[in-house]
C-alpha cells in the first residue's frame, strides 16, 4: 500500500505529465493541423515515443488513484 500522502502527492504530478504528454502527441502529430512551425525535425521523429510517455502516464496516474483514493463507485 502507498502512503496516501505521497501517493496523492505522485498522482498530481502525473496528471500533469498526461498533460505535457497530450500536448507532446498532438503538436508532433502530422495528420492534425497543430503542426508546429519549428524546424527541429526531430521533434516529429519521436511521435512514436511520445505516445508510449502519454500511456504509462495515463495508466500509472488511473492504477495509482485507485490505490490511494479507492474506486468511488464501489458501495459504502
């Protein structure tokens, strides 16, 4: 079990990181009109890597708010 003072310290964080990953993803994303007008070509090259960055976020932020703050949806 975590320490709920520190796990919910973690889940903040990352909810920030799904965040800064989402943006990652959709402005290195060449088939939406968010492109960038930056000439770093290699901001574009690791869209692949930015998507694994958004999902371990995602799913660690939704494990680790379970763990701490418990299902809401569960009885009592």
């Amino acid at each position: 079990m975590v320490d709920p003072l520190l796990g919910s310290k973690i889940v903040y964080v990352l909810g920030f990181v799904n965040i800064f990953g989402l943006l990652l993803v959709l402005f290195s994303c060449r088939c939406l009109g968010f492109r960038l007008k930056i000439g770093a070509s290699k901001f574009y090259k690791y869209h692949c890597y930015y998507w694994w960055i958004f999902i371990i976020s995602v799913l660690l932020h939704a494990l680790l708010a379970f763990n701490v703050f418990g299902n809401p949806f569960k009885g009592g």
